[in-house]
C-alpha cells in the first residue's frame, strides 16, 4: 500500500502529547489574550482536534493578524520554491504561544530609553548600539613550564605485544 | 488461610504515574466545566466573564462572584449564609430559604458595588414565577453564569433556590425553570406555587407542623434552636419577608471586629519527637512484659 499523504501524515510523534502531560490542558492557555501584531509561536495541542494548523506550521512563530472568538489568525512564512510567502492560517487559541522572540529587544528598548534620560540629564552624549564581541584582548600566560617532547624509535617487538 | 497478595507499587508504576490536577485530586474541581464556564472569546480580549459560584456546607452557603485570570480567581462580591443573622434570620442557614435569601444578598451588594442597584431592582416580591431581568436602556444588567461546582443538579436543589435569589436581585444569569423547586416533568412546567412556597420555607413549617403533631419529642430535638429562638411554623413566611426588605435595605458588607487568635487551634495530634517515640515504646515494652509476667504468674498457678 502507498504511503499516503493526509492532512495529518506523519505526525505520530508531533502532535502526540508529551509524557505526563495528558489529559485536560491548564487554564492560562484559555486565559491568555492576543492582540493583532503580537508575536506567536505555533505549538500543536494534540488534544484538542478543533482548529489545528497543518504540521508544517508547528514550530513556527508568526505575527497574530485577526482574532475570532475562539481562534487566532496567525500571519508566517512559508517559502514555496523560490519565495517566501506570507500565510495567513487561523488557529485555535490551544495550538498558540505567546513568543518571546521580541522580549529581549523589549527589554532592551526600555533600557536604553531609561539610560537615554538618565545621561540627558547629565549632559552626555551615550550610544546605546550593541557592539559585537571582538577578539580575545592579549594575555600571559603564567605559571608555564617546559617540556619537551621527542619521538621514540618505533620498537617493532614490544608494539606488538598486544595481538594484531 | 487465603493467599496474601503483596500489594506493591513498582517504581516503574510511580515513575509512569501522571497525577491529576491538584484541585482534582482534592476532588473540588470539575475541569471539564470549569473551562467551559471561563472561556472568554478572544475577541473580548479582557472582558471579564463572571461566574456565579454557589456552594454548600454543612453549616454554610457561599455565593460569590468571581472572574479568573492567569493569577488565580479573583472573587468581586460574596456573601455568606452566616450573615444572614444581621439581617433577622438565626436559624435554618442551610436550607432552601437561606439560599435564596444569600443569592439575593449577593446580587444585591454586586449591582450596589456596580452602581446598578437603582437602575435593576429585580423582583422585589418573591412569587416563584420564572423572573429574568430586563435590561433598561443604558446601562445592561450584571451578568454571570452559575457554577454549580460538584453538585447534582436534580429538580429542587438549593442551588437554584441561590440562583433564584440572585434572580430576583436582579442579576442577569441564564437559566431554565427545569430545576426550580416545583418543576412538573408531567406537565413541563413550573408550578410557581410550590416554588414560592419554599422560597419562604413553606416546606420547613409543614414539617414542623407535622412533627409537632405527631411526633412531639422528635419535633423538640430536630427543631430545638427554633423553638429556643421561639420561631412558629405560621411565622416563617413573614420572617423570610422581613429579612428579604432589610436585605434590599442595606446590603453591604460589614468588616467583622474579630482578631484572628494568636495561636492557631491544632486539628491533629502533634507529631512525636524521636526521644518521646522511643521512651514510649520503652513504657509499652515495660508494661507487655509486666503483663505477660503476671499471666504467667495466672498460669502456673
């Protein structure tokens, strides 16, 4: 028999749930709110039939783009030949995350606001700009002693000792 | 002698074991509601959907209102069957009257927390008809859905004698008529009568009447804190009224005055120290040995 190429083929192991997570699924994935262009992960809940993205979308993170009254719509990538298209895929609240993809350059972006004011009010001119990590800085090395190594003429008997 | 089965979990069953929700455990959750009564539609974003949870012990009724998030329940109004004193009820705090006195409270004090108490009077004389508040024409009426928790939802339950109560408030909360007290499977529908009859505790004064006709002693022992009280089966309709007027009067919440003990009371024997575990097997020891020495003693003579 073929092999077939359903909807959900090849997904014995993706959409099953993890170990000692069976069962009904804990409240915060109900609770959470999303709004349109927040940052998702799509993670598919293989509890919950309804609503489920095809397996290529698991895994992938994308911008939230409409919201219905119990699903997402959720805007990612797909490159399809030679391009990248942008799919738009509704998804049941149960198979989305939100993502932490944009956290750190949130974070990041309140901190350097507040070192922006804090070096206006002394008068300074900062760059906030990331820098990349440059070469190790030189350094001596301490506590080096020598030893010299030379080869042994090869002694053909005793190599040989252990079987061959 | 039957066999002795060793009755043994294996590490391998404990390590496999996935155990259920906490709350389940305790057997105080149905998770199967409860996702659906707090499910919020997401394009409702962070309107709060509130449940109007009602739930029975043995000496109390709790009705709140609470809205859930991702930091737990947050409860907006309760109110209790043992505040039902302050407004003139001492006795049969758990019993379908009370019920419907603590679901009209609770309405009551959310619509006065809410501003609405003015706009949504509900409906102010108990009849046991089917009431559903209309909504006036700018502000739309407090909504909550019932929670009944664990509870078998039969025909009659105190539950809905809660539910009534805050219907009348002037809750909106949808429901059917199927499950007031009352309710006709024959006829399908309610018998408002009935329903009303133990909305004022109707049903607790036949019996008292009964029991006191004929069965003196028993009427004494049950109804005892009555008679101590000295509350009649005819008084029961009109003490109902009174303490349905004085809770519409005023149903706010008072701060009780009472300062939480110092020490707490232990509901379970303190655990042994090693010393005291060890000097108490040495007395037990002591105390078989004397005794086996005293029936040998029996024996040889």
């Amino acid at each position: 028999m073929p092999a077939g190429h359903g909807l959900r083929s090849r997904t014995r192991d993706l959409f099953a749930r993890p170990f000692r997570k069976k069962g009904y699924i804990p409240l915060t994935t109900y609770l959470r709110t999303y709004k349109i262009g927040d940052y998702v992960d799509v993670k598919v809940n293989g509890a919950v039939h309804k609503g489920m993205p095809h397996k290529f979308y698991h895994g992938r993170t994308g911008r939230v783009w409409n919201v219905t009254k119990r699903a997402i719509g959720v805007e990612i990538n797909k490159q399809v030949n030679g391009r990248i298209i942008r799919k738009r895929i509704h998804v049941r609240v149960e198979h989305v995350q939100p993502s932490r993809c944009t956290e750190e350059f949130r974070l990041r972006k309140a901190k350097n606001d507040q070192l922006k004011v804090d070096a206006k009010a002394r008068g300074e001119v900062i760059s906030t700009k990331r820098q990349p990590v440059g070469p190790k800085p030189g350094f001596m090395v301490e506590g080096a002693t020598l030893e010299t190594v030379t080869p042994i003429p090869y002694d053909v008997v005793n190599d040989l000792k252990g079987g061959y | 002698m039957g066999g002795f089965v060793k009755t043994q979990k294996t590490s391998a069953y404990s390590k496999r074991f996935q155990v259920k929700f906490k709350r389940r455990r305790a057997g105080k959750t149905d998770y199967r509601a409860r996702i659906r009564l707090i499910n919020q539609d997401k394009n409702k974003y962070n309107t709060p959907k509130y449940r109007f949870v009602v739930r029975f012990t043995n000496k109390d009724i709790t009705a709140q209102i609470i809205s859930a998030s991702i930091a737990g329940d947050m409860v907006l109004a309760s109110a209790y069957s043992h505040e039902l004193p302050r407004y003139g009820l001492e006795v049969g705090l758990t019993n379908y009257a009370a019920a419907y006195c603590t679901g009209l409270l609770l309405a009551r004090r959310v619509l006065k927390i809410r501003g609405l108490d003015q706009e949504y009077e509900g409906n102010v004389e108990a009849t046991g008809e089917d009431f559903s508040v209309e909504p006036a024409d700018e502000r739309r009426p407090f909504r909550a859905l019932l929670d009944v928790g664990l509870v078998r939802t039969t025909t009659g339950n105190r539950v809905f004698g809660a539910l009534k109560g805050a219907l009348d408030g002037g809750l909106d909360i949808p429901h059917s008529e199927k499950r007031f007290a009352g309710f006709k499977k024959d006829d399908k529908q309610l018998d408002a009568d009935i329903h009303r009859k133990y909305i004022y505790g109707a049903h607790v004064a036949d019996y008292m009447k009964n029991l006191a006709e004929e069965e003196p002693e028993k009427y004494q022992s049950h109804f005892s804190e009555y008679i101590k009280k000295g509350i009649e089966a005819e008084d029961m309709e009109a003490l109902y009224k009174k303490v349905h007027a004085a809770i519409r009067a005023d149903p706010s919440v008072v701060k009780s005055t009472k300062q939480p003990p110092k020490e707490h009371k232990r509901y379970n024997p303190k655990k042994l120290t090693y010393e005291q575990r060890k000097a108490s097997l040495v007395e037990r020891l002591n105390q078989l040995n004397s005794g086996a020495a005293d029936d040998d003693d029996e024996d040889d003579e």
